[in-house]
C-alpha cells in the first residue's frame, strides 16, 4: 500500500488577531528558542562518535525535522491567513468571531461555543472552527433561531440562546 492521501480540504484562511498572534509567537519560539537548542544537542550527539548505534543522535535529527516541518507550515499559513478584527454590523446575527450560546432542542443542554479559524480550535474553550458543521449551521442565525447540523452523531436540533462578540 502506497503513502499517497488525498489532499486535504481547502480550511478557511482566517484568523482572530489573538491566534495570528499565538501561530507568529509559536513560529517564533521554534525559530529563535527550540531549533537552536535542538541543534546544539545534534551537534554534541554528533560529536560523541558513531552515528549509527547512537540514540540521542537519531532522536535529535528527527526532533529537528519535525520543527523544520513546523516552522515551514507556519511560515507558509501567516502569509495566507486574514485577520478578522471587526466586528459586523450585525451583532444579533452569528458571523466569525462569535461566542454562541445554544441550547441543544433534545436534551435542554446548554452550551457554548465560539466560532474561530481552523488553526485555533480547542475543544476544551468550546473553540470551533468555522469550517466545522455546527458552525456552518449555525452562521446568519440570531437569537431564538432553530437550526438543524448534521454532526457525527446524527443530525440534531438546536436554539441559538445569544451571541456575543469581543474577545473572551
């Protein structure tokens, strides 16, 4: 069986300016801090002798390529990513950038969710991405709206309870 996978799909180039600023000091960290600490350690790991039986060695030159990989997406996402730092016009009404609150129509419960790009997700804050099928389901909706998202589990039913904008 081949390595080949399809590509994948395009993500939404955008971001708040609190993630373009959280992806520019990671890209920074890993240019300026861990890289060259990485390379002093290969550099010593090379100095000790053969390179073929020597662990420390095989585990830095993979820890630097897996940097080099990172900084390199990093590199080539900030050019591409716009910043959202307006909000809209309308504030009823959910767009990026929202925290959204949802009350799920089966169960009652209440959640919720802010609506961020695809490089700032985190499940644990309620960050979902935009491309996400909540997200796209619940876009130009205002409060009191009900909405149907086809999610893994099924397609399930919820109430937008309020929208708010600003950072959190």
């Amino acid at each position: 069986m081949g390595r080949w996978r399809p590509p994948a799909e395009k993500s939404t180039a955008l971001v708040t300016p609190a993630g373009h600023a959280r992806l520019k000091a990671e890209l920074d960290d890993l240019w300026r801090v861990r890289r060259p600490e990485v390379v002093r350690a290969l550099a010593a790991a090379a100095a000790e002798g053969d390179r073929s039986e020597n662990a420390e060695y095989t585990y830095r030159k993979k820890q630097l390529g897996e940097i080099d990989r990172r900084v390199r997406y990093l590199s080539k996402r900030l050019e591409t990513l716009r910043v959202v730092d307006t909000v809209p016009s309308d504030r009823e009404a959910v767009f990026f950038g929202a925290a959204v609150d949802v009350e799920d129509a089966a169960s009652g419960e209440l959640s919720r969710y802010r609506i961020v790009g695809p490089d700032e997700t985190d499940a644990k804050l309620g960050w979902i991405s935009i491309d996400s099928p909540l997200a796209r389901a619940m876009l130009k909706k205002r409060v009191d709206d009900e909405f149907e998202a086809q999610l893994p589990g099924g397609l399930r039913r919820f109430f937008i309870v309020g929208v708010e904008y600003g950072e959190p």
